[in-house]
C-alpha cells in the first residue's frame, strides 16, 4: 500500500522483537490517538489492536529473535489513522488460520488475532512479502452524534 498524497507521515520507527516493545508501541500510539481526539473507547480499540498485530510480529513473525526488527509507521488522513507493522518473519496465510468461532476452536488459547483486529479496527490488510509481513490498520473517527 502506498502513501496517499493527503496522507501526513507521524511516526517511522523501528523497534526491537522483544516483549518490552509491546509496551513503548502502545504509548506512543496512544499519544498519537489522543492528540487527534480519538474517543477513549476508540483509543481503547486502537490500543487492543496495536497490542495484538505488535505481539503478534514479535513472537510469530520474528520469532523473538533479537536480529529482527518490528517497524512501526503510522499516517494520518484526516480523521483517520494507518498503522503499519511490519515484522521481518516468513509470513502466514490467514486462510489457514482455523476460524476462532468454530465449535472446534472455541477453548484453543490462541488463533482469535485476525478475528480480534478485524473487530476492533475499519480495515485491514496484509501484505507479505520476502523482507516480512506487513499488516495495516485503518481506524476512522466516529462523528460525533448531536
């Protein structure tokens, strides 16, 4: 995906794959959702969901090798955010990810990820490639009702 031309670039970071990085994420994420007014529900969303894609790059793309990197970007567009993680793994197919709400899977202690970002978040995507997976996130302020 590339970068839109209203689109404002706020963060491009690069962090290391260990479980210390789930916390420095979040906050500056957190700072950046606040200071665009994101709802504390949405920010609670944006905070699951960040917490789950990071953790997700760290142990399963990367891991927990310390060689590899998690690269974080985020841009704004208006009243919305994409967030880019980037972990640099061998990547997954989400279509063999088993279906969290079937019978079958509903007690297993992990596969809820996919499912759990969807919920949370407007879009998204993933994008693999030789150098990683890349999974974006779009969150979309609600408008406020009068």
């Amino acid at each position: 995906m590339t970068t839109k031309s209203n689109e404002k670039q706020l963060l491009n970071e690069t962090f290391a794959s260990k479980p210390e990085t789930v916390e420095q994420v979040e906050a500056v994420t957190d700072k950046i959702s606040r200071a665009m007014n994101f709802s504390e529900q949405e920010r609670d969303n944006i905070a699951i969901a960040i917490t789950e894609a990071v953790n997700n790059a760290i142990y399963h793309g990367n891991k927990l090798d310390i060689n590899k990197k998690i690269h974080y970007t985020i841009y704004s567009s208006g009243d919305s955010l994409r967030f880019l993680i980037r972990d640099e793994g061998k990547g997954f197919k989400p279509s063999d990810v088993p279906d969290p709400l079937e019978p079958a899977n509903l007690l297993k202690e992990n596969g809820r990820g996919i499912f759990i970002l969807k919920s949370l978040m407007d879009d998204v995507y993933f994008d693999f490639s030789p150098h990683g997976t890349t999974i974006t996130l779009i969150k979309t302020k609600k408008k406020e009702q009068d």
